[in-house]
C-alpha cells in the first residue's frame, strides 16, 4: 500500500519543518571536512565552520513554494557565507541543523568540493527544502 503526500500536503509539511516544529527556525551551516553524505550521515560526522558563521532561517524567510510532478519545494533567499577568519577557507558542502544545533536534517555536498573561500570573501548558498509526495509501505 502507498501512502500519498498530497501537492497541498507537501507544501505544509516543509512549512512546518523550515520552522522545526515550534518557530524555533533551523541553521544553515558550511562543513570543512572531506565527508560525503548518506542517507545514515549524522551532524558528529561534519566538521561545521564557524567562520563563516552559521545562519538561522525562519521560516517567514521562504517566500518562494513550488510543486512540481508532485515533489514539493519552499526557497528562502541566497544566504551569504562571508569569510573573516584572516585566511582561506574550505568548505565541502552545506547543512542544515535544528537550532539547538542537536540532530541534522539535511546535508549536500558540493560538486566541485571543496570550495576554497579566501579571507574577506564569500560563497553563496540557495536555501531550499523539498519533498516528494508518495512512500511505499
């Protein structure tokens, strides 16, 4: 039996997850280790840079919802990761934390990893969560 995800369904259920669960908001954030993600990567495996900083993102900040052949997306405008660490920077891809920074949601790796970020530059990331809509039970 399939349970479906409705279009509409999607959309709310993303709603609820970019504000994790309680408008307490999620953090994205840089990692600067050589690790590729799986579906079992958990946030001890990453290395997160402090520098550039993470970000928190409300879920007021996803302004932009779309579905499309029933996978469903909400983008929040490009966050800016600026380096001000007095030296480059490496960084292998992106994630995204609750906001006590306690379990990871999301990962993605960079496909020209690592990406070196000199002193008093940056790097720019698009936030986007997205679903799809059916699970095979």
């Amino acid at each position: 039996m399939n349970q479906i995800y409705v279009d509409q369904g999607l959309v709310k259920m993303l709603r609820r997850l970019a504000a994790n669960g309680d408008n307490d908001a999620n953090k994205w954030f840089l990692f600067s280790n050589d690790h590729t993600p799986t579906a079992v990567t958990v946030l001890a495996n990453l290395t997160k840079l402090n520098n550039p900083a993470p970000q928190t993102v409300t879920d007021a900040a996803f302004v932009l919802e779309n579905t499309v052949d029933h996978v469903g997306s909400i983008q929040a405008p490009n966050l800016v990761f600026l380096n001000t660490s007095g030296g480059p920077v490496n960084a292998y891809g992106y994630g995204i934390m609750d906001n006590a920074s306690t379990y990871l949601i999301a990962v993605a790796r960079f496909d020209a990893a690592p990406l070196v970020i000199p002193d008093d530059d940056s790097i720019q990331v698009v936030p986007i969560l997205a679903d799809f809509s059916e699970f095979a039970s």
